[in-house]
C-alpha cells in the first residue's frame, strides 16, 4: 500500500511540472529582490503558460483526427 501511494505521488511529478515550478520560483525570487519588473515577470510567464496549454490542446487534436 505504501509503494503505491509513492508511485502515484512520483507519477504527479512529472518532468514538465517540476521544470514549471522551479521557473516560477525563480522569477518569484527575481521580483522579490527587485532584479527585474513585476510586469516583466508577468509577461514572460503568460507566454510560458499559454505555450504549454497550446501544446497539450495541439496534442488532443491531432489524437482526435478530426473526429468530433
């Protein structure tokens, strides 16, 4: 019971949400010590999240062939 419950937690960790993260953190850390704008960092993570939810919605289509 325990193994499972430490595959499924490392199954949710993947390598996308782990690098997601730590980039969050760092622009996080960026603001905070006022290395760069609020604004900037706004940006740039508007464009990475924007690129990855594309991507994945890209995916299902193509799985989809153009079925409904």
């Amino acid at each position: 019971m325990k193994e499972k419950v430490i595959v499924s937690i490392l199954n949710l960790l993947k390598v996308k949400s782990i690098v997601t993260f730590v980039t969050l953190y760092v622009f996080v850390y960026l603001v905070r010590t006022q290395q760069i704008e609020a604004a900037t960092t706004t940006a740039i993570l508007m464009l990475v999240f924007k690129e990855l939810f594309d991507k994945n919605k890209t995916v299902k289509e193509d799985n989809n062939d153009g079925r409904n």
